[in-house]
C-alpha cells in the first residue's frame, strides 16, 4: 500500500482517507484524489481481509466499475452488477472530457463526443473534438476523422458567432479530400448551418441544392426560398435537430444509414424554408419524406435521431395550425414532447417541446393549461444558466399571457420575473462555464466543495432519469415497484445532501459568480431597501419586456419598443459620444431628444413609480449594456430649449446644462443579474487594515521583454499575439495618486511601472488587505484577429518571469483574493465594446459589453462592487480626475453610487464637460450603496 501510494504521489493529490461502504465487503477505505496536471478526479479504494490488502484506483468517472472491480478480485469470482460509465464525479465536466477523448478508442470517443452534444452538454462535446483533432495531429492517418472533428468545431463556432474562427476551421477541413458520402454530407448540411447563422438564406438554399457524387436520396431542389431569423434560431438552438447526427450509436451505423440521417437533415432543412413560404403541401411532403427515413433506421431506434424527428412534428405542427387543423398540431407537439421526455428527459431540449406546446395551447385560448406547462418549464430549469436563443418565441408568448392575466391575477408578477431569471445571453452561460472550470480546478475548500456539488447533481440527474424511465413503463412489476420506491427515497437524500453543500457553499465569492440559480420576486424584494427599485430589460423575440421592483411592489410591461429600434437609438447616441473616425476618437453634441424619445419608450409606461425612488438598480439587457441608463432624459423641457440654442451664432453646442438626466435626481447603479446584486448586498463589510491599493501605469515593454513578448511563433499564435502598440502607450498614474493622497498615504500603496506585472499581482498574498483595488489601465476585451480564442485582460508591465505575458486575464482576476468593498476599473472600456468573438468568455453577446466577463470576475475574486468604463476615461477638463477625486472627497459613510452622483453632478453643471462624454461613462456595478470611506 506504501509502494502504491508513492507511486500515486507523483501524478496525484490526494485527500485524507476516509471511509466508504460498497456492498458485499462493508466499510473500505477510500481516498479522494485530484490528478496533477487538471482538475480530474482520481478514486482510491482499499479493503483488507487477514493478511491481503485489495487494492483499486482510477478515474471517478468509473467509480462503479471500480466499486464492482474490488468486489469480484476480493470474491475471486465475476459478480453481477451494473456499470454507469463515463459520469463527471469529483470533477470538472470538460476536463474529465478531456482525459475521456484522450483514452477512448478514437471511433467510441467520437461517438462519446456526438452523444455529449445531443444531450445539450456542448462545452464537454467540444472537448472532445479538440481533443480527438489534437490526437489526429500526433497521427496524421485518420484524416477523414480529422475533417470531422474540424467540420464540428467550425459549427460551434459558427453558433458563438465567431465566424472568422468558423471560416477558418471550415477551410481546413475543406482542405482534407474526402469520397466518404458520410463526410460530403456533413460538409454541405454544415455548411448551410453555417450560412444560416450569418442570415446568408439564399447561400444555404445553393448549397443543400448541391448534388453529391454518391448520393443515396434525391433531396429535390428549391428555388428562390427564403427562411425567417426565428426559424433559422429555432434550428441552430439548444433543442434544435441540428447540432449532431451520429449519436451514441454512431460507432454502430453503417456509412449508408448516417449519409440517410443527414440527407434526412437537409430535407427537413429544405421543409422548414418551405414551411416559411407557405408552400404547405410541398413542405409538408419534404418532412413526412424526412421523418419516414429516420423513422425507418432500425425501426426508430436510433436515439440520436429523436431530435430530428421532433423537429420534423414541430415543423409539420405550425403548418397544420397554420391551415387551420387544431387537433393535428396539438397531436404532432404531444408526440415531440412525448419523444424528448422519453430519450432526453430533464434536458433543455425536453424543456423546450414543452414551452412550444405551452405557447401553442396560449394561441389557442387554454390560458390555465398554457400557464401550468410554462410554469413547468420555468421550475426544470430554474438552477440552470439556460442560453435563451432558440426559445424566445416561445417564452414570449409566456410574457404576453401573463401581462395579459395580471390585471386579474397581480401575483402573476412573480412568475414574469422568474421567467426572465431562467434566461440568460449565450455568453452568459458560458462565462459560467468558464468560471466554473476555473473554481472546479483549485485545491482549497471552496472547490472541493464544488466538485461535491457537481457530483451530488449529477447524482441527483441520473436518478431523477431513471425514475422517469421507469414510472413511463406501461406495465411493472414488483421489481421495478421496488426500484421506484428505492430510487425515490436516494432522490430525497441526494437533494437534501446538496441543498447542505450549496448553502455552505454560498459562503465563497467565487461559487456565488458561477451560480445559475435564479432568484424569486420575493428573494430581490427582501433585499431592497426603502426608496429603491430594482429595473431589469429583458429582451426576448424582438421585443423589450421591463419589470420594475420596489420592496413592496413590482409591474411588469412591455416598453414601446422593440429590439432592432433599441439597437438603432443606443448606436445614435454612442456614435455622438465616442467614436473612431480616421484613427481619431471624436465627439459629437449629444442628440438630447433621441435620449429624451428613448426614456418614454422604456421608462414612460412606469414614470409614475420614480416617485420616492432615490436609488435605482438597473439590470441591463440587449443595445442597454452598451449605454448607461443615467443619460437618458426624463423632461422635455430642456430639450426644447438646447434645441433652440443649438447652432445659433455665440452658442456653445456643447453646453448641456439645464438638461433633465435620469443620473441627476437619483443614485444609479447597475446589476449583472438580480442573485448577483442580492449575494453583493448580504455580504458583510469588508474587515481589510488598510484602505487603497492602486496599480496601473504600466512599462513599455523594452530590450529583452519585448523580446521575448513578440518574437515570431508559428503564424496562427503570431497573429493572436497583441500589438506592441497595447502597451505603448500607458494610462496615468496620475488618478492613483490623487486617490491615495485623499484616503491617506499610511493606509494605502501604490503599484506602477516595472512593479505593476501581471506576475506581481497573482503572487500577492496581501490583496485581501486592502478595501479598495484600484486599476488605471487599458481593458482588452476585444480580440487581435477574428481567428483568435478571446482572453479578456487588463493590461500589466512585463516581468522578470519567463511566465509573464503583460496581462492580468480574466481567468487570473477570477483566482485573486480579494476582500474588497470596491474594485475601480479605470480603464478603456471595461464595461462595453467588446467583439464578437470575446464574447464568448467575457460574457457577452454580440460584442456588446464586458459586463459579466471582467467585472464578474472580480466579483468572484472577492469584491461587493465594481466601478467600469462604457468608454474610453476622458483626459480633458481633467473630468475623470474630478469624478475619482469626488468619489474620495465624500464625507465618510457616503455611498458610492451617491458620491458618485454628487462627483458627476459638478460636472453636469460645468458648460465645460456637461457633454454625457465627460461625466456619465462610469457604471458601478453590485452593491451602490456600500461606503466609499467608511465612517469612524
């Protein structure tokens, strides 16, 4: 046992040993054990019988054949018992992924990456991918493979919107020749997957009417066929039929019945476009076509086709309500549920057949039944971060039913508010992923606790399947009676084992930045305090939904607009804020009545609510990340009045004093989501000694850093390396020092120049002590190349370390340690602006705020509030200095959100920067009312 433990030693941690129980040999010893190089948990059991020590060790995802492994070496015989293979564990899901695609045969890994996609786990399906496309690398013979895994990789990244990295993807996979029907197949559906998503129609239309040497269905030809932006997000969603078509089973089909699924795919494709042009009976011949192929493979038994079957009843449902035929659609949605509670239950893509025969059953007039599905539908999904695209036309119609019902029904305001909670922007989801990865590989409390967590739910999931696989039977026995009750009684004790593990869990900041759970109307009203309200926009379909919260009331309306008009509004005032002409940042008079038309559009219907609110709470969404709500303009006034001066002889445009702002007459602060705002207020003050630390001003980097920074690399890592121009040209120090010498030098440090590293600040262990982090220095959120993976980062001098990168990313901020009342980012564009392809860990969509990427890292990393930049800080009239200068020359206790109110109000005041430019881009973040000096 020594021997082997030595042995262990060199690629594993292991815990303190313990005790377990496992059937026939009674209580064991086990050890927890972490490998070395990733967050992968490793299992040790030992049992002794007289003089024989028994011995079995592996991966935890096969705890169960280890368990029965050591049972049959002890009995010396094979024992029967069940194997539930390939489970996450006490681990992180991608990781263990990763040594999964790493050791399977390459045909099961492949097959184990498509099931991983098809059950809705894609973060983990593209593990594997990479995984399988790195091995291909090592063994350059499978090259049909190799096109496969690339072609998978493009889409996904087709499906992000990062379609520079999917072109480039698709490029390489095109280059690897190929005969195989399956391979032409997947490279044409792929493809038109790919033009739908950039909206290219009549591109994805030309390639599904290419012919295939080989082809062993006749997909017919469409011409002139145009498919809608819905149907093109209900296709590439979370339930679409799309994503994957091998399935678990892929390893066992023959090459001709995948090239028949796919082909199946394109005609299904073909039917929705149909379908859009109300070309019924063609369209409705091209899904029975479709739907009788897959139906036919091994009598429908193929698991990894009931997506596309229940995509083709969906299909063939709108066009029977479409015509008229009731019964028939509501027939066709029952039987797509049916088929996705059977083969997918608890997943999103079962959630979402349901939502669709919820929304069906509103259109029709069966309110009751419509709201009890929805609701259904909002309780499976209320502890999961569920990316919305796909499924807002769906939960629309949720919307519109229950403002619809609240004038009868006003408790119906909480089920509105629960159902924008379980929502969230694609990028959202996965910049939890990408925390929860981070927090899943550390070695202190707070990850084992959640590497407990993730078991005990996957525990939890697996059981709650098999429950629902038997009580669906027709017909049982008194066996699976037995299991049933069996299985009930192990639910209860698992979910009462993790409702404990959660709870001390929600004491760590970084579990509490990774959490999906959504937060109850009643949860946020607790948390509010008199004279607040809590603003959320949701957009969902196209259009703009808002719910206002007081502590003791809430409304919930539809804004008069709609989306692609907030979009068009928030670029007309940017573009008079801050823009890049020619290389240079200009700024333009502000377009007072576009702020004043877009306050009416969203805030009219609940302006008389603003009465007695001093503090409000905006949780942004859509065009509103990139805009900070306190310069829109609540009276018309002022607007009339600039409007007369503007362009007269003698007048200054640019004087926008006597201007009515929203940030005027009350405290503004901004919230990444409700549960993060409520979790920012109830955590007690920080106890840190000292006051301020600042860091900033960053070295250019010179001599052998620059060197070493910027030396060629093979071509893709060059293009992905930054400029030398990031760090040439650094923010002042200037701000830093003007803070510490009004919180008082004793109590505060500054960090500048060839100090100020990203090396220097990850190795601190004394952050913690300090209530106030401030950062002067430029924010990257955007990405070098298109190609590039995304990496937010603050910008940092080179050190001395070969390590050292010149950044503190967004994946080092979250591994901080900090206990800080407030994080200041002063820095360009901490807030907003970031591209497409950053998105998708900053947290953001379509490149449109960094919101939820750097700013809640920091939360993770211990913080109650952030202040973050929309735009570039301002260095005339010395205005962000002024704004930073007033938030410290607040008399002590002040809130933030109030000094910083008062700081941008001197500013408003002075003709000389009461441009919004000057005075509204910073967003505080979390807690507003936490104080900026506290008082004696």
């Amino acid at each position: 046992a020594q021997r082997l433990a030595r042995l262990r030693a060199a690629t594993a941690r292991c815990e303190a040993a313990g005790r377990a129980s496992i059937e026939d040999l009674g209580t064991v010893e086990t050890q927890n054990c972490t490998l070395a190089d990733s967050p992968v948990a490793y299992s040790v059991y030992r049992s002794q019988s007289g003089d024989t020590v028994y011995i079995a060790e592996g991966l935890a995802g096969y705890d169960s054949a280890l368990r029965l492994g050591l049972r049959s070496v002890v009995a010396d015989r094979v024992l029967p018992g069940e194997l539930t293979i390939a489970t996450t564990e006490l681990g992180d899901a991608t990781a263990f992924a990763r040594v999964q695609a790493g050791s399977l045969d390459p045909d099961q890994a492949l097959a184990e990456a498509y099931r991983r996609n098809n059950s809705g786990d894609y973060a983990e399906a593209a593990e594997f991918f990479a995984t399988l496309l790195r091995r291909t690398g090592e063994d350059d013979t499978s090259t049909e493979h190799a096109a496969e895994y690339l072609i998978n990789q493009a889409l996904q990244r087709s499906n992000l919107g990062q379609f520079g990295a999917a072109e480039a993807a698709y490029a390489q996979a095109l280059a690897i020749p190929s005969a195989s029907p399956t391979q032409l197949r997947l490279r044409r559906n792929f493809r038109a997957l790919h033009l739908l998503n950039q909206k290219r129609f009549d591109d994805a239309l030309s390639v599904l009417d290419e012919s295939l040497a080989g082809s062993l269905t006749d997909p017919g030809t469409v011409e002139g066929a145009t498919i809608s932006t819905d149907t093109a997000l209900a296709i590439n969603s979370g339930s679409e039929f799309t994503r994957q078509l091998g399935g678990e089973e892929s390893e066992r089909l023959t090459v001709t019945e995948r090239s028949i699924i796919l082909d199946a795919q394109a005609m299904q494709l073909r039917g929705a476009i149909l379908r859009t042009q109300e070309r019924y009976e063609e369209a409705t011949a091209a899904l029975d076509t479709s739907l009788a192929r897959l139906e036919a493979i091994r009598d429908g038994r193929v698991r990894s086709t009931a997506r596309l079957r229940a995509q083709a009843l969906n299909e063939l449902a709108v066009i029977a309500e479409s015509q008229g035929d009731n019964g028939a659609a509501e027939g066709r949605l029952r039987q797509a549920l049916a088929l996705m509670e059977a083969q997918y239950p608890f997943t999103i893509a079962a959630s979402a057949s349901k939502a669709r025969l919820a929304a069906f059953l509103a259109r029709r007039g069966q309110s009751d039944a419509a709201l009890a599905l929805f609701a259904e539908f909002v309780d499976e999904n209320r502890d999961k971060a569920t990316a919305r695209t796909g499924l807002e036309n769906q939960l629309s119609a949720y919307f519109e039913l229950i403002l619809a019902e609240i004038p009868e029904n006003p408790d119906l305001v909480g089920d509105f508010f629960e159902a924008t909670e379980i929502l969230v922007r694609p990028g959202v989801a996965n910049t939890q992923a990408v925390l929860a990865r981070e927090l899943s590989g550390g070695d202190d409390e707070a990850a084992r606790l959640f590497r407990q967590s993730t078991t005990l739910a996957r525990a939890v999931e697996r059981t709650q399947v098999e429950l629902s696989q038997l009580r669906s039977r027709q017909s049982r026995d008194e066996a699976a009676q037995d299991r049933i009750s069996a299985l009930t009684a192990e639910l209860a004790e698992l979910t009462a084992q993790q409702t404990a593990t959660q709870a001390r869990l929600s004491e760590y900041p970084r579990f509490r930045a990774v959490s999906t759970q959504a937060l109850s109307l009643s949860d946020l009203q607790s948390t509010l305090q008199p004279g607040e309200a809590y603003l959320k926009l949701s957009e969902v379909a196209g259009r703009v939904y808002m719910i206002m919260v007081s502590s003791d009331d809430a409304m919930a309306y539809r804004a008069l607009i709609d989306s692609e008009t907030l979009e068009a509004r928030v670029a007309g005032l940017r573009e008079t804020i801050s823009v890049v002409e020619d290389g240079q940042r200009l700024t333009y008079p502000f377009d007072v009545s576009l702020a004043y038309q877009l306050y009416t559009e969203l805030l009219g219907s609940a302006a008389d609510r603003f009465a007695g609110v001093d503090h409000l709470i905006f949780e942004p969404d859509g065009a509103m990340l990139r805009l900070p709500i306190n310069l829109l303009i609540t009276q018309e006034a002022g607007v009339a009045d600039y409007e007369r001066r503007f362009g007269t002889a003698g007048n200054d445009d640019f004087d926008f004093t006597g201007i009515a702002w929203l940030g005027r007459g009350l405290d503004v602060s901004t919230a990444v989501s409700a549960r993060n705002f409520r979790d920012s207020r109830n955590l007690p003050a920080s106890r840190a000694a000292r006051q301020f630390i600042g860091l900033g001003e960053n070295a250019p980097p010179q001599g052998r850093f620059r060197q070493a920074a910027f030396s060629p690399l093979d071509e893709a890592e060059a293009r992905c390396r930054w400029p030398l121009a990031v760090w040439s040209n650094p923010i002042s120090a200037r701000e830093l020092r003007t803070a510490r010498s009004l919180v008082g030098e004793g109590a505060s440090e500054i960090l500048t120049g060839r100090a100020f590293t990203d090396t220097a600040v990850v190795d601190r262990d004394d952050l913690d002590d300090f209530r106030i982090v401030h950062f002067a220095t430029h924010g990257l959120v955007t990405q070098p190349s298109p190609e590039c993976p995304p990496d937010p980062a603050l910008v940092t001098s080179f050190g001395d370390d070969p390590g050292s990168d010149g950044l503190l990313t967004f994946s080092e901020i979250f591994d901080l340690r900090l206990n800080a009342d407030l994080v200041i980012l002063s820095a360009c564009d901490t807030a907003s602006a970031a591209g497409v392809a950053a998105s998708q860990t900053a947290g953001v969509q379509g490149g449109t705020s960094a919101l939820d990427g750097l700013v809640r890292a920091f939360f993770g990393a211990g913080s109650r509030a952030v202040i973050a930049s929309h735009w570039p800080s301002p260095d005339d009239f010395s205005a962000t200095e002024r704004l930073i200068s007033g938030l410290f020359e607040a008399e002590a206790g002040t809130a933030v959100a109030t000094a910083m109110r008062n700081a941008q109000t001197g500013l408003m005041d002075d003709p000389a920067t009461s441009h919004p430019y000057y005075w509204s881009g910073f967003a505080i973040v979390g807690d507003g009312t936490r104080p900026v000096i506290r008082a004696n």
